[in-house]
C-alpha cells in the first residue's frame, strides 16, 4: 500500500502543465482529484514515472456555457458538476450521475474529466457522455483534438489519451428543453460500483441514444434499442414490451465481451440490463412528456 | 430495570468515557506511537503459490537497494525461531505445525517466504520486488470437497489426511427417536469464506533493551497476555523480560486474538538487530494473511412429529480451517462450536453431530465474532421453516411450541451444555410487537408482492454461548486459553481509583463499562476510576478479549477485586469511627456510618491513612496501600439469548434484498451498561447482515486470493444498515458473579437467521428456500426464477 517513487509536479496553469507533460517521459500521468489513480499507485498496479498535479490550475477549474455547450475544465470536482444550477438545470443526467459517482467526500475531490480518463467500465459517467454526445477536449503542447465520447473509451481502464496528451475538458451539448432522460442502475450496496446500468438520452426530434455501463469493457451504445425504442409502447411494464427490449438487447451483445466476476456473471447482468433498459426508457418517456406539458 | 434496584452505577446508561478520546482523533493505534529513534521497517513477502516448494530464494538484488538493512528466509533463519504448535496429539486432534518463516513449503498464498528490514517503509516494498523467489509449484486443494476426497494433495502430509480435529457425538436413543418421527426434514447449508475486516489493519513494533535482553512488543492483538506467552516459547526468552502492550486497536472482532508470524517476527528481529523493528500490515496484507471463518457446510437433518415437536436432529460440520491451525485456538474452534452451538433456545432430547475441521492450501481460518453460531442458527432456523412448510404449521408456532420456557431451565441441552435460564417466549413476543408482526402479516399479500417488491419478514431465536470459564477450554482441549480473567484495583494515595484488567480493548467500551462495575463496589463516581488494559506489565494475567468474555469475567474479576479494596476501607473506617465494620457504607466517595452524613471519612482520607501520609495509623495488623489483585474463573459457560425480527424486501428485477425494518429483543442478564450493550448489537448486527448479504472471501481454482481489497469484499455501508430497535430483557444468570451475561456476539448471531428468514418468506409465493450465503442479487435472483427445489 506504498506507491513506487515518482517525480512530482505542481502545475499552476494549463499551459504550465502541458509543458511538464512534454518535458516527461511517456509514463506520466496528470494528477487531479486523486480518488483512483491515487488508490492504483499504493496497490502498484499504476507506477507513474512523474506526476503532473494540476490541482493548481485555476484555469482549468471552470464550468462554461457557451454556443449550446456545457464545458467542464480538467479540474472542475465531481462535487461542483453535481451542484452546478447550470448543470442541474440544462444537463440533468450529468447531475444524476454524478450523484451516483462514489460518495460526497470522494466527489469533493474527484473531477469530472478524472472519471473519464479513469474510464472504470462501472462508471456512470463515460456512459452518460456517450448517450448526451459529449466531446473530449484532449490538449497537447502547441496541439488540441477533439474527441467524440463514443470514440474515447477503448477499454477497461482505457482511453485514447495518447502519451504527452491531456483530458483538458469535457463539453456536453445542453439539452433541449423537451428532452428526455433516464439513468437506472444496479450494485450491490446502495452507493456502490454498478454490477449494470443503462443512460437513455432521448431528444425531441424522436431520436434516442441508449448506453450500458458495468456490462462491458467500454461504455457500450444500444443501436438495435435504440431503434427499437420510438416503437415500444408508453407503458413501460408489460411483459411483452420487456420481452421486446431483452430481445433488442440481446442482438446489441451479440458477440461482446461481457464482464463476468465473483459478483455477478455475465448472464445476471444481462438478464437485468434488460429490466434496467426499461426503467430507464420509462423514465425518459416520463420526463419527455412533462417537459412538454409545462 | 426492577432487577437493579440495589443498583448506583451498574445498569446506569452512562456515556462512554473513551469516545471523546476516540472520537476526536486523541487515540494512538500501533502506526501512531512516536518512532522510536533507529526503527527498522519490516516488510513481508508473501508466497506467490498456494502450495510449492521452496527451491532458491536469491535476495541479492534486494540486498542491493540503498537502505536496505537485512533480508531474512527460513534457510538462513533455520531453526532459531520454534514452530507454532497449537494442538497437541489427543483423542480427535492431530498435532501440526507452522513455521515462523517456512524454509521448505509454502502452503497458502500469503505465506511468509522472505522479511526485509529497512530504513523506511517505502524502501522495504520497493526491496520486496527484488527479490528472486524460485517455487516448485505443486497441486494444492483448495475446497473441503477436494481435501476430502481420496488420495487428496495433502497439507500437512505427517498427519495422513487433511483432517486435524474431528469429533462425533451420539445421544443414546438417537436412532429410534429420528426412527419415530412424522416427518423429516434435511438440507446442507453452506456460508462463504469470511474476513473480519477490522478498520485497523494488523501491526506491531519490537523495542529491545540489548543491556537487560527485554523486549516491549507494541502490537494490535486482542491477547497481550497469550502473546506473550508465545513469544516466550517460540523464542526461548524468559516472560520476566517480555512486555506485552496493545495500544489503542481500532477493532478486533476475533481475528486479533490469534498470534501471527509477523510478531514473532519482529521481536526476534528487533533481538537479532539491536534495533526497534516496525511491521504495518496494509489491507492487502490483511485478506491475505488474517485468519478468515465462516467457511463453513452443514448437513443437517431433524425429525419431528406430526404435531411439530422436534425429536431429533443431525448435524454434520465441515468447516475449512485453511493450511494452518491457528494459535492458540488451535484447530477445533469452528468445527467443534458449529456442533455444540447448535441446540440453541430449542428443546430436543436427541442429537448427533459430526464436526471436522479440514485443511487446504487458504489463509488459516480461526475465531471471528459467533464464531460458528450465525451459521447454525441459519441451518437450524432453516430447517424449521422447512419442516413448517412441510408439516402445514405455521412457523412461528412451530417455533413457539419448540422454544424452551423459563419453568425448564436450569436445562442441560443434547449437546450437555447446561444452561441456568433464558427468556425466548418474552424475548419473542416482545420482538414480534415491536416489528408490528400482525400489522405487517395482515399487510402482506399471499404472493407476497407489493409493487415491484416481494416483502418478507422473518424472526429467529439464538443463544450466544458467553463467559466460558477455564472448565469449559479445558473440556474443549485448548491447551493455551488460561479461561480466567484478572484484575487489580488501587486506591492511590490521593483517593483517585486505578484499575487494571488483564484484557485489551478495541473499542468494547470496556473502560466505562469496568468503572462502572468498580464504583459499584467502592461508592465513588466512574468518573474517578481509571481503567488500563493491555499491558502486561501493568495487570495480572488473563485471557484476552474474544468470545463475549469481557463483562461477564473481567467484569467479575474487577467486581471481585474492588469488594477486597471495598472491605478494606470498611475496615479502617470501622476502626477510626469506632463503629462496626457491617455499618459502614460506601457513598459518595466516603466511608460512613450508614445512614448518618457526618460519622464519615473520605476515600481520600482513607487512603492517605493506607499510605502512611496521614497522622491516624492504620489499624493493627493491617497492610500498607489500599489494592487488591484478584482472578474469576466462571463455571462453564452461560447463555446469552436473543429473537431478531427483520422485514425485507426483495427487488424482483434484480434479486436485490433490502432490509426494511429491524428489531432485537436482547437478554444477557444484568447489564453493566445498556448503552454499550445496544452498541455491541447495532454492530453485530452491521456484520451480521454483511455475511447475509454481500460479504465473501474468493480463491480460485488454483488458491488465488481474489477478494484483496476492499473493492472486491464488500462490506456493508451505513446506507444499507437500517435502524434496530431494541428491547432489553433483564434476566440475571444465577452461575455468574453479578448475573453478568456476555453481549458480544448475539447481534451478528441472529442477523444472519433472520435476514434469511425474512428472504425466505419473500420468496414463500415461488416455493423457494435459501440454503447457502451470501444471499447475493444473482443467487436471489436464481432463486425467483428457478423452479423451487423439491423440500
């Protein structure tokens, strides 16, 4: 429980730290709230060469809105996402998630960006940025690139964050007033890991994006649900409509590698990312409906 | 409390005087202790394999790192340091031992191969991945069917199978009693592996004075004094120059009460190297090497009559102890309870149990809080849902017609444990008010479904074998579990009260809890007593803190020593107020003439006339000081009892349970305190529903330890924890000093029942009934969509 030694870092802007980044050797990590990487280096499964600690960077710790987007800076804390009347207003899952993200003193530290480049296949987050369309801003010394979320996550544990790369921020398109959202979950204790869960982002204009977390490597997008979705009656429950998504959800794991642990195997997750689809797709129809109604 | 009318102190719901301590972040566990000036720190390496031989270790490279000052095998140690023998060869026990720092095989993962000293902690890990361990890997097994099975590998191979204590017992009549019944009922009852997850990590540290060759050993252990006595044995070194302290010890939970390598290791260490050595155990190192429980399987049978009466049960234990038997409890303790815990606050004549404890290549597994209760009371409750379900009874008719009444007590049960009362009727009535039983049967739907929940509730009875005196180790054939407790109580020459207990704390509450028991006999204020544990040099010798022992022993040898002192101030009061030494009382910090305010003299008075610091002498005769050191060795063993009511709810989409509501009618005679009392239950309870629900210690096939962290065994958070109520019901033992029953253990006895009841009920619309733990999602889940299994 002692991490290897390594070179520390304080950063005091982003530029600075983007310097530091270059001037390192590939092993580098960015340090920011801590509440994973931290945990990785004291078991040594994480050995980072230098850390480049941008607690620092005041720049790097605002929440922007501009031109339909929300921007979360790389030191923006869990906690303020959660808070955030901005975000709570015109970005409500992103509040939902993130209240489910670990516990309050680990959100006072944990950023937002830190659980994306984190990227645990439980997290709710990288999930919600793939059904909202969420863009990644990765930085590099004198280089910028957007990513899109859905082409971010590679993995258990994997990004495309390249070495000398930085997640910088992370911008999530706001949502249009008559949208709709749900967000349903599973773990083992009440405020734990999710075993499955499922983010169902569903815009006006008749289009839902739908992604399961917990059940695969990498967030994983639900095209055939998705589809399915526009067709599924209004009442949620029935058994026929949950025979419907469990039939589209079992085409959208044709063939993916699903986790399978002590906690729960692959089949039990599958089996109840069925019944999560369908809370959360009621959900979202619900909330579609009221924000035509006012 | 009727029953504590002769009462000032005991009984009262005083506060803990040691939370502000601890709540403000004033105590000093191991890690917190200054660093004595030169420390060396110890890191361990653990064998990589679950069972090899050891061909080469080459710490060169180790060596070689800046600030490295040592690296240890068994090669080079030999054998400078005496294997751990916890059973000797005697009807049911075969003898095995554990090396120190094993030379030739490695036996579990987790096994020590090598030690390194240095300069700091950083740099011991850091020299721990330089090292070249060379393994032979060899087969190991892993599971109690594979240890069983012919022509198993073999742990300790000089004992011919895999099975070091075992043990049956037949009543006479048995087989036509079980031969009579109506109606039979049988099934096996599994438990997952255990880890007792204390907050605190073990550690020790080891500070040898090199001119007098003396140590004082620092260490987070729940028996300083049995600590000491392995040291001196394993070590060769005279107990005269041994000290023994546990700190501050943020838990112990029963894991603590057994002797490690690791702190044999650092004081023959810190002998070794003329300098004090430092060994702090991370969570890693705690799954990995603190002894587990609950591995565990019961076959049972029971027999009753048509009516419901049971008649006979069996009761076949496998218990998996892991590749070594622990010290000092040696190989029995879970195998022999899982037998003998099992007729419980039931009535029947006719038993036949088989225990055996079975070795594999796992962590040793040992003593951890109700020890093999929580999963007899599972297997027995369970049972008797079965047999209700199968005889048409209700359940807890079934259960009230076969609960023992007070008119049968003093009741020796089928397993020959005696027991002197027990109030099941009025602990279950009161639970099953309290819980709303009624409101909540007539509630319930038949199908049990409310919304997308199946609701169940469940209640089940348990005793809690407490107290157990030197008889009851001897009988068990522990060989290094003294039973008794001691205590000495001081007046110091200012009337301020110093107490010592043989025990050790890791956050009982024993400090106010004894002070209370002490200013019972001496008439002053708790406030005013100061209680020590944990010091060897400072209280006479004992047991230690495990198997609910503390109030009900230490607390009666803290009662035994104060009536001494108690008699003695009587004595000088008597003299100098020249009344009768039978009219003085003890109030208020004086000593007087009952009932008359100024024939008084205070304690403070007294106590300068003991130290010679007063012009009045002493009566003729008597000794100088005001201390009195006395022992109490409780006959036997005495029954604590209890009924857990639990109501759940079960999420039919993802076989989650949730516990709704919770209530605990709790008798462990008279109560020193019902504040801690009600602590000892919230937390047993706590743990109790983590071993019914979510917690579980994993190997693989191959005897990796999978659940390392607390990632991967998952502990119940205070979300998941409901509200208990508690009801106290009072009924004072007539065997123990003060009518003292134990209180440790009960909470996380009857949760693990009652939770299963209660799912079972929930569950009662598909036929299904819960056999093994966890009660994960997944099985729940299984369990709702599987077609119910025949009984």
């Amino acid at each position: 429980m002692r991490p290897a030694s390594f070179r520390h870092h304080p950063a005091r802007s982003v530029d600075e730290a983007l310097t530091l980044l270059a001037s390192e050797d590939e092993d580098a990590r960015i340090l920011a709230g801590g509440q994973s990487l931290v945990p990785l280096m004291n078991l040594r499964m994480a050995q980072p060469s230098a850390l480049i600690d941008i607690n620092g960077c005041d720049d790097l710790g605002r929440i922007d809105e501009a031109g339909g987007w929300i921007e979360f800076g790389a030191r923006v804390r869990q906690r303020e996402g959660e808070l955030s009347t901005a975000v709570r207003a015109r970005l409500p899952m992103v509040a939902a998630a993130l209240e489910l993200n670990g516990h309050p003193a680990t959100r006072h530290r944990g950023t937002i960006c830190g659980t994306l480049a984190h990227a645990d296949p439980s997290a709710e987050l990288p999930a919600v940025a793939v059904a909202l369309g969420a863009e990644m801003v990765l930085r590099r010394q004198g280089a910028c690139r957007i990513v899109p979320a859905e082409a971010f996550f590679l993995g258990a544990l994997e990004t495309c964050i390249e070495p000398g790369e930085m997640l910088a921020a992370v911008r999530f398109p706001v949502q249009p007033a008559r949208a709709g959202w749900g967000l349903a979950e599973t773990g083992l204790r009440r405020h734990d890991l999710a075993l499955a869960g499922i983010a169902v982002a569903m815009l006006p204009a008749g289009v839902t994006r739908i992604c399961a977390f917990g059940i695969t490597p990498e967030p994983l997008r639900l095209p055939t649900l998705e589809a399915a979705a526009d067709d599924l009656p209004r009442s949620g429950g029935t058994p026929a409509t949950q025979a419907r998504i469990a039939e589209a959800l079992a085409a959208d794991l044709e063939g993916a590698d699903l986790v399978d642990t002590l906690h729960a195997s692959a089949r039990y997750r599958q089996q109840v990312t069925a019944t999560l689809a369908a809370r959360a797709l009621a959900d979202a129809r619900q909330r579609a409906s009221q924000e035509t109604a006012t | 409390m009727p029953g504590n009318a002769p009462f000032r102190h005991i009984g009262r719901p005083m506060p803990r005087t040691e939370d502000a301590r601890l709540l403000a972040g004033g105590a000093a566990f191991v890690d917190d202790l200054p660093e004595l000036p030169g420390t060396l720190h110890m890191a361990c390496m653990r064998s990589p394999v679950a069972h090899g031989r050891i061909r080469e270790i080459d710490t060169s490279g180790a060596l070689g790192l800046p600030g490295v000052h040592a690296v240890l095998t068994g090669a080079e140690l030999g054998d400078r340091i005496a294997p751990m023998v916890a059973d000797r060869d005697k009807a049911g026990f075969r003898e095995t031992r554990r090396d120190i720092l094993p030379a030739d095989t490695v036996r579990f993962v987790g096994d020590t191969i090598a030690v390194v000293l240095a300069d700091d902690p950083y740099v011991a890990e850091d020299a721990l991945s330089l090292i070249v361990a060379d393994i032979e890997e060899l087969e190991p097994v892993v599971a109690i069917d594979a240890a069983l099975a012919d022509g198993a590998v073999l742990v300790h191979p000089e004992i011919g199978d895999n099975i070091p204590f075992s043990i049956a017992q037949t009543t006479e009549g048995f087989e036509a009693a079980f031969a009579a019944a109506a109606a039979v009922v049988s099934d096996v009852f599994t438990s997952t592996r255990l880890a007792g997850v204390a907050m605190e990590p073990r550690g020790c540290v080891a500070q040898v004075d090199v001119g007098l060759d003396s140590l004082t050993l620092w260490s987070s252990t729940q028996v300083p004094h049995l600590l000491r006595l392995a040291i001196a044995e394993l070590l060769d070194w005279p107990e005269s120059r041994l000290r023994v302290i546990a700190p501050d010890v943020g838990g112990g939970f029963g894991p603590k009460a057994h002797v490690y390598p690791e702190e044999i290791l650092c004081a023959y260490l810190a002998r070794r190297h003329g300098r004090p050595v430092k060994w702090i155990g991370d969570r890693q190192d705690d799954f990995l090497t603190t002894t587990h429980a609950r591995d565990s399987r019961f076959a049972v049978e029971m027999a009753l009559s048509a009516d419901g009466d049971i008649l006979a049960v069996r009761n076949h234990v496998d218990v998996n102890i892991g590749a070594y038997a622990c010290f000092p409890f040696g190989a029995n303790a879970e195998a022999g309870g899982g037998a003998i815990y099992m007729p419980g606050a039931y009535r029947f004549a006719h038993y036949d149990f088989r225990a055996r404890s079975v070795m594999t290549h796992t962590a040793p597994a040992g003593v951890y809080r109700g020890v093999a209760a929580p999963v007899a009371h599972f297997a027995f409750e369970g049972l008797l849902d079965r047999a209700a379900r199968k005889l048409g009874l209700d359940p807890l008719a079934l259960r009230r017609r076969n609960l023992l009444r007070p008119d049968e007590y003093p009741h020796v049960n089928a397993a020959g444990i005696r027991s002197d009362g027990g109030s099941h009727h009025e602990c279950l009535e009161r639970a099953l008010a309290a819980i709303d039983h009624d409101g909540f049967r007539a509630a319930q739907p038949a199908d049990r479904r409310i919304g997308g929940r199946l609701v169940g509730i469940g209640v089940a009875c348990i005793t809690e074998h407490t107290g157990q005196g030197a008889s009851r180790y001897r009988t068990r054939g522990l060989l290094r579990v003294p039973g008794m407790e001691g205590a000495t109580v001081r007046i110091e020459s200012d009337g301020n009260v110093s107490v010592a207990i043989s025990q050790s704390t890791q956050g009982q509450g024993h400090l106010t809890a004894f002070a209370q028991v002490v200013a019972e006999s001496l008439g002053v204020d708790p406030e005013q007593i100061t209680v020590s544990e944990g010091d060897t040099a400072l209280s006479p010798f004992g047991s230690g803190t495990f198997a609910s022992r503390g109030a009900v022993i230490a607390g009666g040898a803290a009662y035994r020593a104060s009536q001494e002192v108690a008699a003695k101030i009587r004595r000088i009061a008597a003299h100098h107020l020249e009344v009768a030494e039978g009219d003085i009382e003890l109030v208020e910090g004086h000593a007087r003439l009952k009932g008359v305010r100024q024939m008084a003299l205070s304690l403070r008075e007294i106590a300068g006339i003991a130290h010679s610091l007063d012009p009045r002498a002493l009566p003729e005769g008597e000794e100088y000081g005001l201390e009195a050191r006395r022992f109490y060795d409780p006959p036997g063993v005495v029954l604590s009892n209890a009924v857990h009511a639990a109501c759940v709810s079960i999420d039919t989409d993802t076989g989650q349970v949730r516990v709704e509501r919770y209530v605990v009618a709790h008798d462990c005679g008279r109560i020193i305190n019902p504040l801690i009392v009600a602590g000892q239950v919230h937390g047993g309870v706590a743990q109790g529903l983590g071993q019914a629900l979510m917690e579980g210690v994993h190997y693989d096939e191959t005897g990796q330890l999978l659940t390392t962290q607390l990632l991967d065994y998952i502990v119940p958070l205070a979300a998941d924890v409901p509200d208990i109520a508690l009801c106290h019901v009072e009924t004072p033992s007539s065997d123990t000093l003060l009518g003292i029953k134990g209180a440790g253990e009960g909470g996380v006895i009857g949760a693990v029942p009652a939770i299963a009841l209660a799912v079972n009920d929930a569950l009662a619309g598909r036929g299904a009934m819960v056999s093994r733990l966890p009660l994960s999602p997944e099985y729940i889940l299984s369990l709702m969509t599987m077609p119910a299994p025949g009984r």
